[in-house]
C-alpha cells in the first residue's frame, strides 16, 4: 500500500469530471494517489454504461489505498450536479478540474496557506502548462511539457470598479483554490445557467456549459473581492486524440473570438448570469454586471472596443478619467489597440517561459518522474 501521509494535510476536495475515459480515470487517481495529494476526491461520471462499468471497477480499486477519500458519483448533469455535491463537502476548500488536467501539488497547497491568511482574496491563479499525453498497453507517457501563455493575474482594489480596471479574463480562474462558500455559489449559478441550456450534457466538455461556467469564475471573481497572481504551475493540460479543449491556443486568452461564438442564446445566458450574480451583490446593477460580462469575456477584440470599454467605465464611476486611469487603462488593456503588434513581438520572447521553468522546477520534475514510473 503506497503512503499518502503528508505534514501538510489539505483542507480540500477536488471535483473531476470524466466522459467516456477509463484510461483518463486510472492515471488521475494514480497521480493523486502516487504525488501524495492528502485530500478528498470526487470523481463524477457521465459515461455510456460500458465505460461507466469499468470506472466504477477503476475507482473501487483505488479505495482500498485511498481509504475513504475517493467517491464516485455518476450523473448526466455533471457540472449541475456539482452544486448539491459541494454543500455537502466537509472540507474548507474546493477546486475544479476535468480528467486530462494535472492540478500542481504545490499551487494547491500554497493555495490553501494563502487563503488561509487572507479573507480579504477570493483565489489564486497560477501558471499553465501543456503536453502531450499517449497511452499504451503498460501505461502512459508525456512529452512536449511547455509553458503555455497564460499569464497569472493580480487584480487587486478597494471596490470592484477598481479592480475592475485591473480585471483580464483567464480561463484558469475555473482552476484555482477557493473557499467552499464561494465554489458552492459560483456553482448555484452554473447550475441555473446548465437549467436554461437545451440538452447541456453531450459530453464531458460540452461546448456552451463549459464557457459558461469559466466566464461564471472570471466574473464573480472579478466583483467578490482580490485576486492573487501564483507563479507556481496550477494545471498541466494534456493535449490527446479527443478533439476537445486541450488544443486551443492559448494566445486566444480564451476571452476573445474562442468565445464569442454567437450561439442563439447567448444574449439569454448573459442575462441570467448577470441576475443570478447580482442576488450575491446587491449593491451593484444588474445591467453593471451584464455590460461586464460582454466586454471582457464577449467583446475582447475589434475597433469597438475603446468606445464600448469608455461606455462600461462610465456605467461604473459616472465622473471623468483620471490621469491614474487612463494609465492603468494603457497598461492593462495595451491589446486593444496593439494586440496583434504585441503578439508578434510575444513569439520573440523567451523570458516567461524561462522564469516558469525554474520557478516550478521541482513540481515539472515530480510530474515527469510520475510518468516515468
């Protein structure tokens, strides 16, 4: 039996969703169980019955070594779901994640530290990593493991029109620590907006509840409090032959046109999010939190953008642009007007990925030699 003790017990569960994927199912529990994560599972499965069956063998085998840490529930409405399964949790913190994501140990345990000292920030988020993932009769190997461009973010202010002017959409604002009550609300949301979507659960990451659900995270970050920027490697994304999220590109932010789809319903999913958020802050229009959501998650690139950014300003502090402001609008949002120059000088540098390498040096050597063994 293999020794999960750990000096630093965490005070969490991480909920991961699967589809159709035993194979994804025994390498995750094995990376949890091997990498001496100490704390709880839960494995939520949506499968045809077939895969579902050899899941449920894969998840009965680890907890005979996991003990009573591991569960496993199975449910057509996977990320609804998430809501009721999250009330219920004894632990202080939450963390979200699919089954080709690698949380990293050391982001989840400083994350928890973190939050411990500092009621005054909603989460963490941290750096990004991908690779490429095959699988063979004896096991599974990566290869391709690089720094993939999502920058972490500080978005830190007094009031949320402030940190507002900080405020960037990252998909990984959906990965990172945070507290139970603020995971359990985010998801009462997802679960109202996974109501309002015609037939939401086609598979694992379905195309419409997966968005909503990330820009849910962005945007309740955004008008809850601070947000702290990690420099350690939060998710490791593992690029394989589904054709599914793992293979986007990143330079997208996942902010601009990799969610400005323009589905039919989009304009009724922004509604009930915006409502559904503003019964968690009162003090803030609705139409405020609505004009947020389209302009950093819907309206992040085009010549519209400095006109419609002054628009949402002015709904949120009615009074003219300070010198301060307009320089925090310069450096914050530089990509409205140079986005395609800067990204061309971006493939030039090589210093973030750099500093990624040596600062989570220790964590991408215990993630390879996991494979390795």
């Amino acid at each position: 039996m293999l020794n999960i003790s750990r000096k630093f017990k965490m005070n969490i569960t991480i909920f991961i969703i699967t589809f159709n994927r035993p194979k994804f199912v025994d390498l995750m529990a094995k990376y949890f169980l091997k990498r001496n994560f100490n704390c709880n599972l839960i494995f939520i499965d949506g499968s045809e019955n077939s895969f579902k069956r050899e899941n449920i063998k894969i998840i009965n085998s680890y907890k005979k070594k996991y003990k009573k840490k591991i569960k496993y529930i199975f449910s057509k409405n996977q990320l609804k779901i998430i809501h009721t399964l999250a009330k219920n949790v004894s632990t202080r913190y939450c963390l979200f994640s699919y089954d080709d994501d690698l949380p990293g140990r050391e982001f989840v345990e400083n994350g928890i530290k973190f939050l411990n000292k500092n009621s005054n920030f909603v989460t963490l988020n941290g750096n990004m990593a991908t690779a490429n993932i095959n699988f063979s009769k004896i096991g599974s190997e990566i290869s391709n493991f690089k720094f993939a461009n999502v920058k972490p973010l500080n978005i830190i202010g007094r009031s949320y029109d402030q940190r507002f002017l900080k405020f960037n959409y990252q998909e990984g604002f959906a990965y990172g620590v945070y507290r139970k009550k603020d995971f359990v609300k985010i998801f009462s949301v997802v679960k109202k907006l996974c109501e309002n979507i015609e037939n939401p659960i086609k598979k694992i990451e379905h195309t419409v509840s997966h968005k909503l659900m990330t820009i849910t995270f962005a945007t309740y970050n955004l008008l809850s409090g601070n947000v702290k920027a990690s420099s350690k490697l939060m998710m490791t994304r593992l690029n394989h032959q589904f054709a599914q999220t793992s293979g986007i590109d990143y330079y997208d932010k996942l902010g601009g046109w990799h969610i400005n789809d323009f589905y039919k319903n989009n304009d009724l999913y922004n509604k009930i999010l915006s409502i559904q958020l503003s019964k968690f802050f009162s003090k803030i229009k609705t139409q405020n939190i609505l004009n947020l959501i389209y302009l950093h998650i819907y309206m992040r690139a085009g010549v519209r953008l400095p006109r419609f950014f002054y628009h949402v300003h002015k709904s949120i502090q009615p009074g003219q642009f300070s010198i301060s402001q307009k320089i925090s609008i310069l450096k914050n949002y530089p990509q409205y007007i140079f986005f395609r120059i800067n990204r061309l000088f971006s493939n030039l540098s090589f210093y973030d990925r750099l500093v990624f390498l040596f600062q989570n040096r220790f964590e991408i050597k215990s993630i390879l030699k996991f494979f390795k063994n």
